[in-house]
C-alpha cells in the first residue's frame, strides 16, 4: 500500500487536536465548547484511519505496541513515585495510565485484523465474530453510561476494555472500506472542503452559544431590559 500524504496530513491534525484537546483539559476556563467539539471526532477518526491502514497488519506491530505500552507504563510508574503522585494512583501493569490505553486498544484492534484475514474477511465466521464483537461494543457502551455512573467504584479501565470495544466499530469501518471506496470520498470531500469548512465554524459557533456564555450574556440583557 502505497503513502497517501493526504491522509497522512490528516493523521497529522488529528494528532495535533489530541494534544490540543488534553491542554485544553488542563485550562478548562471558558474552553468547554471546544474542548466537547474536539472530543466528538478526533479519536474515532484517528481509529477509523488506523483500521484503513491495518489491512496487513502483522504479529510485529502487535507486539511493538505492548513493549511500548510497558516501557511507557513503568516510566510513567517511575514519575508518579517520586511526585508522590502515586497517593492518587495505584500502579498496575493492567490498568494504562493516561494516554497508553490507546496502545493496549490498537494491539487489539491488530490482533482482531490479523485473525479476520487468516479466516477470510467476508468468510461467515468473520461474519459472527464481527457480530459478537458489536453486541459487545454496545452493551460496554450502555454499561459505561448506566452501570459505571450508578457504581464509581467500580473501574472500566481494566486493560482498556471499555474503550477497545467502545472504539472497535470505528476501526472496523475503515478497516472494511477498500481502496476505489476511499478514493471516492476524498474526490468528494475535497469538492465541498470550503463547504465543510463553513460548515465546522457554523458548528463550533453553535456550540459555542450553546454554552454557558450565552446563558451570562441573556442575564446581562434581562437585568439591563429590567432597568
């Protein structure tokens, strides 16, 4: 499979909306919108192109990933020592501190990839074990919203299952869309980018509204009008 620099361009972006999205988590103050429109795309679209790029994903990658998350892991385990950050986490090799959950997720995600083209990708037992694995992804997804709410002390993060679930389908779709398929959507949507560019700032100027500022600048109004 050949570079496509247009999509590795998107990858890029995705990337700096990651880390732009955590900075924001840090300065909250007034960000919530953007932070809430950052956070509904940015890492289903990054698994989406991790599934698209996986077709011939190899047992190397799987296991390069899990050597980094146990480096990172027990690099991470060194720092919050010696922060004292470790009174507000306990270290354990099965549960990712922070980011690194991605890294367990995409192992699995490969893991899954490779076992679907040994079988044959639109073999019927692909089939069932996508179907499982679906069923899956949504009664994790209501567990996360209904069980984990109503019980806070139990924890979802237990090897990234949660979110390797919650995240599988997106990673699936690109995984499934070939080529020709993928060829066709850019063509589209870079005839309507300054359409879809509008469109973005019309929706972040939406939720940006939406937010609590516009409740404050309705008061200022409403106490100005009572005057």
């Amino acid at each position: 499979m050949t570079k496509d620099v247009k999509l590795s361009n998107i990858k890029g972006i995705l990337i700096f909306l990651v880390v732009l999205g955590h900075l924001l988590l840090v300065v909250r103050a007034g960000m919530e919108p953007l932070i809430v429109l950052i956070y509904s795309f940015h890492m289903p679209a990054f698994i989406f192109l991790n599934g698209y790029f996986a077709k011939n994903v190899t047992f190397k990658k799987v296991i390069n990933l899990l050597l980094l998350y146990i480096i990172f892991q027990s690099f991470y385990a060194f720092i919050t020592y010696f922060t004292h950050y470790s009174e507000a986490f306990t270290f354990r090799f099965t549960t990712p501190i922070f980011h690194l959950w991605y890294l367990i997720s995409l192992a699995c995600f490969y893991l899954i990839a490779i076992s679907l083209n040994k079988i044959g990708k639109h073999r019927l037992w692909s089939f069932f074990i996508i179907t499982g694995i679906l069923v899956i992804s949504i009664g994790i997804r209501w567990w996360a919203t209904g069980f984990l709410v109503n019980h806070p002390q139990v924890s979802g993060q237990f090897l990234s299952i949660q979110r390797t679930f919650v995240f599988f389908p997106f990673f699936l779709l690109g995984f499934y869309i070939d080529y020709k398929t993928m060829n066709k959507c850019k063509t589209i949507l870079y005839s309507f980018k300054f359409k879809l560019l509008g469109s973005s700032i019309l929706i972040f100027g939406i939720v940006w509204l939406l937010s609590t500022n516009l409740f404050v600048i309705f008061n200022f109004i409403l106490q100005d009008f009572k005057r």
